[in-house]
C-alpha cells in the first residue's frame, strides 16, 4: 500500500469519525429540545431585583423547558412560587448577599469547564481558577472567598481511595490562597503526607478558619483549617461535605457507615458535645448540604421517575433527627440561602 493511499484511508476514517461524532452531538440535542419543548414551563414572576433585596433562595433550575440549567431565584417565604431567572447558567452555584460562583459546562465534542464569580447584578467579574470537572462551591458568608473543588480524575466520590480532587481557596477579588490539599494535614496526632491524601468540601467559618473533608486510606475525616497558617487538623472520621450551621455549632454531613459504596445518610456533628444526630432521611444523598435555618437542612435529589430526563428536587429535612422530609422548591438542584 502505497502511502498516498494510507494517507487517503487515515483522512476517510478521520472525517467518518467527525461525521458520526457530529451526528450524535446533533441526534442529542435534538432530542433535548423536544423533551424540553413538551415540558410544562415553570412559574415565572416577580422582579428579579426585588427578590434579591429580601430573604431568597437561589439555586439551579432544573425544569424541563428552555429555562433548564439557569440560575433562578425564590423568595424564601414562597419557595415553590413564581421563580424569577437571571442571565447565569451554571451546573453548581452559591451565592451571598454580595456575589455569587458559579460552575459552569461548555457542552461539545469536547466539555470545557468555568468557574466564575458574579456580581449582585448576576454579570461576570472574573475568572476562578479551575483545573478539573466542577464538584463542589462555596462562598464565605461575607462574599470576600471562594472555594471550588474540582475532579483531577475519577468521577464519582463512591470510593475515596480511587478519585483525585483540586480544591483551590481564593479571594474574591482576585488573589488565590492556594490548594488546600498542600496544607499540613494532622490525623489523630500524626502528619499524614500520602500520596492519596485528598481535601474537598469547604465550608466557611469566618475569613481564616474552614472546616472540610480529609481522605486517605479509604477513610474520611471531618477537619478544621486554618488558612493564615496552612494547616488542616482531623475532629471525627466518617464524615463527608460538611457544611456549618448558621449559628456555627453544627457541621451537617453525609456519611457511609456501613452502607454499601456510592450510599450516604445525612447526620450532623455537634461542634460542642461531639454528639452525632442522623437525619430521618433515608435515601443516599450525594451532595453538600445547605442550612435553610439553625434547625432545617435542605439538599438536592434527581427525580427517579423522569424516564431518563437529568431533573431534580430541593428537599427538606429537620437537623434534629424528627419529621420526614418533604420537597421545598421542585425541580431545582444546588440550593443557597442568602438573608
């Protein structure tokens, strides 16, 4: 075979490949649109402005329709109400009174990521760093940090030991803090430097100190940090995506015990007593909790009966261990509570 005929045959495959690459894309969209232009349209009303300036929730929207992946808002006293959309479309957001970040997915032949941070008026005002697939995002209370934690590889949290994270802290107005898997990490006494140490899922608790998620060795831990003094030190094991309670005693978290891998129930650490209190919800939740008040804990969970369609539920659950859950906003993914 002569090589003006290899040449012929590489390109034939090359442009068959870009063919059917593109036809899939194409079959895939197509079939979106017509999902979403046969779903019920979601309330819509209010004033954007207006829902801004009293107590609200924002998060991720996620009915069907031309609206699907925006980012909405609802008062907090009406929250299955009319929802008022802002210009943002992101796969995970949270947000302040101040700002808000946002993860967001350039969908193709090839995904491409951004983390961006958002002014009150919902425009862009910067980049975030960002190095891998978006997890998880958090902003301190005040709006002046932002951690995003991202996959180097691996695409699931069901097995610690088998994932790579990236959680980068940085200053809102620009400066980054660093990588808070490079800080020295302190487990029952010992410094831990494996290889397979990973830190993901900050929660703020005030502009020095973070609590977060520590693993290594198939375990997990719930650690406190510094990041004046780049450390990070071990209070309890098992304890995944924490996220502090408004009046800073309380960590909600969800953890595996002895449930299979992949599985999670939602429990909370009292900072104080040390005491360990499991919510009355009984299905996995993969996600990092937010705190609806001092005693409410809200989370996303996909709809198990959309016949394929990636939608979800805001759901509700007293921190205390009483009651059952129940759904707060319907289709909608990513909730934050901004007063």
């Amino acid at each position: 075979m002569t090589l003006r005929v290899r040449v012929a045959l590489l390109v034939a495959l090359l442009v068959a490949v870009g063919l059917g690459a593109g036809g899939y894309v194409w079959n895939v969209r197509q079939s979106q649109a017509q999902t979403r232009a046969a779903a019920p349209v979601v309330g819509q009303g209010g004033d954007l402005a207006s829902f801004r300036g009293t107590p609200h929730l924002v998060f991720r929207s996620t009915a069907l329709g031309n609206e699907y992946g925006r980012v909405a808002v609802v008062p907090l006293d009406a929250p299955a109400g009319p929802r008022a959309f802002t210009p943002a479309a992101c796969e995970r957001v949270y947000a302040t009174a101040e700002d808000a970040i946002c993860l967001s997915a350039e969908r193709g032949i090839v995904t491409r990521y951004r983390a961006q941070l958002l002014a009150a008026d919902w425009s862009p005002v910067r980049d975030l760093p960002l190095t891998g697939l978006p997890s998880r995002a958090r902003l301190s209370r005040d709006g002046s940090l932002a951690a995003t934690t991202t996959f180097v590889f691996g695409d699931s949290y069901a097995d610690p030991g088998q994932f790579s994270t990236r959680t980068l802290v940085t200053r809102t107005d620009g400066e980054v803090v660093g990588d808070i898997e490079k800080f020295a990490l302190t487990i029952e006494g010992r410094a831990v430097t494996a290889a397979d140490k990973n830190l993901w899922g900050v929660t703020f608790a005030d502009d020095d100190r973070f609590y977060a998620t520590a693993a290594s060795g198939g375990k997990t831990w719930l650690v406190e940090g510094s990041l004046s003094r780049r450390t990070v030190k071990a209070l309890r094991r098992d304890v995944e995506c924490p996220s502090l309670s408004p009046d800073r005693t309380r960590v909600a978290f969800k953890k595996r015990g002895d449930l299979p891998p992949g599985r999670w129930r939602l429990a909370v650490h009292d900072l104080r007593t040390g005491t360990e209190t499991v919510s009355s919800e009984q299905r996995s939740v993969d996600d990092q909790v937010e705190w609806l008040d001092d005693s409410t804990l809200i989370y996303g969970l996909p709809r198990t009966d959309t016949n394929g369609a990636a939608t979800s539920d805001v759901w509700q659950v007293p921190a205390d261990g009483s009651g059952p859950p129940r759904v707060l906003v319907p289709d909608a993914w990513s909730p934050a509570v901004v007063r």
